[in-house]
C-alpha cells in the first residue's frame, strides 16, 4: 500500500481508506448503503488492516450514529493501528440547535463521537458541509481549541465550494488557528466537476483530497451497461435522486472505454475507475466501500497497478464534459494563450 501526506501536514495516509457508510444501516437511507454488524465490520477492518489501509472514514449522522458505534466495537485493541476520520454540521437530534457548524453542536458532536466510537480523540474531523448561518470565525475558532485541547488531531471540511474554502483557510491564516488540511470531496469518472475549482484551490493551498463516492454512486461498478436492465440488487435506484444526475448516453460511453481497457489490463471495472481517480493531481486517499469481503477484495487490487498514459487519456476524453461558465471561458484562454511545447 502507498502512503501519502494529507495536504500540508505530516500525517501518512493509506492511498486507499476505507468508508463506513454500510455499518449498521439502522435508518432507511442507509439500510440501502448496508446493514453490517461489529462482527462483519471487525473482519473488513482485519482485512484492510492487513492490505495497509490505516484510514477509516464515518460520520455522526451515519445511521443515526449507529456507524460511529458499529466502528467503535469494531476496532478494540486496534486503536494505536489506525486512523478515524469523522464529521459533523448534518442534523442529528431533534433540537434548535442539533445541526450546522456553530461552537454549541460542534462541542456537543465531538463529545457523542467520542463516545460512540470509544476513543480519546479523533484524527481528522471533518465539517461535513456548509453552515452558512454560523460565522466562519466561530466554526474554526471553536476547531482551533478542539486541536490545543487534544480532541481532534487535523481538521478538514466536506462539500464547501471554492470560495468557502478559500475564506475559511484565509481567516485560519489571520488568526493562526489550525487550518482545514484536507477537503474531502465527490469525484469519479462520471463527476469530474472538482476539477473545475476544487482541485486548482487544492494544488495551490496545500491541501489534500479524500474522495468519496469514486464509482459515482455505484454507476461504474461494472454491473450497468448500455442496453442491460440495472440489477435488481443495485442501490442506484433508492440513492441516485442524492446525487447529481448523469445520462445515460454519459455514462455507456464512459463504460464502453472501461470494458475496453479491462479486456486489455485483466482488470475490472470498477478496479479501472478506482484507479483513474488514485492518481489525480491533490488526491491524498480514496475512500472505498464494501458490503462483504469479496467485494473489498475486489476493490484493494485498485491500488496494486497503474493505467498506461494512453489508457488515461482515452478515459480523460470519454468522461469529459463542457464545464460550466466561467470555466468554460477561462479554458479558452488557457488554451489559446499557452506556448506549444
């Protein structure tokens, strides 16, 4: 297993980690994820552990919390061999003040993940998505002194914009506080959007990327081709209206290209996919799932070859889309305005 830093620390990340959304699986939405139990999820750990994933990723509103405690029971006695990264700012708890980034639910939070997950600190604790009711300066104020006080070791965010990102690091900046080292983001073959201003932001701040949902919400797993019926125990259906849309004209010439490239390397192409996103520019880890140990089997050879250049780019032209203004503009620029090398 390959390890790399997360953005602009010194903390080594498995290139692969390993995401939890399928343990418990206590409330519908995630019943559909996967309804593994501490004994199942103790053994995916095992197997991870052993292939050198050192990174597991959850967060507080995964099954109502029942993921955090599912993971808790599941790493006894491995604690000093891993990493837990989770997030909070979702809803969770029937009070005024039971959701978002303000000092009140970020306290609260990290003291129930603590405790569902039966440890002294967590490595890297995430803002789960955007608040904007609550002053930036009041989140990372609040995060700072989680640092100093030992409850948090590395802080990052999730599903912030470019401009929320950049503000938030610029105020980091201003006051000395502890600064978001990673942002951990949507990207696949099938929602490249992340290269528009996410990835540019990433390179030119120092800061990583953990992605999530690389298979584009189960769309590249292999199992969906043009002119065949979705199978029957895909989750796409129940969990596609969470996710952007994609045409399907989209996604068949995506795949068509990975069925080509998986008869020429051995390789499946879900393993293809995960490995495209592997080797993007500002990507620290790729955040993998599994309902059973086949499939996370399966997934971990993702991370034991590389495409060719040519494979890369015949992937790169297959997935590409016009990106949507300013973008658009702006490429033209670049393009016609960079010297021939």
């Amino acid at each position: 297993m390959e390890y790399r830093l997360l953005g602009h620390s010194g903390l080594k990340v498995s290139a692969l980690s390993f995401g939890t959304g399928t343990f418990g699986g206590s409330t519908e939405f995630f019943r559909a994820w996967g309804q593994t139990g501490v004994s199942e999820a103790s053994r995916l750990i095992d197997i991870c552990l052993d292939a050198g994933i050192n990174l597991f990723d959850v967060a507080d509103v995964y099954s109502d919390g029942h993921a955090e405690e599912v993971l808790g029971e599941a790493i006894k006695g491995k604690r000093d061999r891993l990493l837990i990264s989770t997030k909070a700012t979702y809803r969770l708890g029937d009070g005024i003040n039971d959701v978002g980034s303000s000092r009140f639910h970020i306290l609260n939070a990290v003291e129930a993940s603590l405790k569902r997950l039966k440890v002294d600190h967590i490595d890297i604790y995430h803002m789960h998505e955007v608040d904007s009711l609550t002053p930036i300066e009041e989140t990372l104020d609040t995060l700072n002194g989680l640092v100093q006080a030992g409850k948090i070791r590395y802080i990052a965010c999730s599903n912030f914009s470019g401009w929320h990102l950049m503000k938030s690091l610029a105020i980091s900046e201003r006051y000395g506080w502890a600064r978001y080292v990673a942002q951990q983001s949507y990207y696949s073959l099938v929602g490249r959007e992340f290269e528009w201003e996410l990835m540019p932001l990433g390179l030119d701040q120092k800061v990583g990327t953990l992605v999530w949902s690389p298979l584009g919400w189960g769309r590249l797993t292999g199992k969906i081709r043009r002119g065949q019926p979705i199978p029957e125990n895909s989750r796409l259906p129940q969990t596609a209206q969470n996710g952007p849309p994609v045409s399907d004209e989209h996604l068949y010439k995506i795949v068509d290209v990975l069925d080509e490239i998986a008869a020429e390397t051995g390789r499946t192409v879900p393993q293809i996919a995960l490995n495209w996103v592997l080797h993007r520019p500002t990507v620290s880890s790729v955040i993998i799932g599994a309902r059973n140990e086949e499939q996370l089997k399966q997934n971990l050879v993702a991370a034991e070859f590389r495409l060719t250049e040519e494979q890369i780019a015949r992937l790169d032209a297959a997935s590409a889309v016009t990106p949507i203004y300013p973008y658009w503009h702006q490429r033209q620029f670049t393009e016609r305005n960079t010297p021939a090398v």
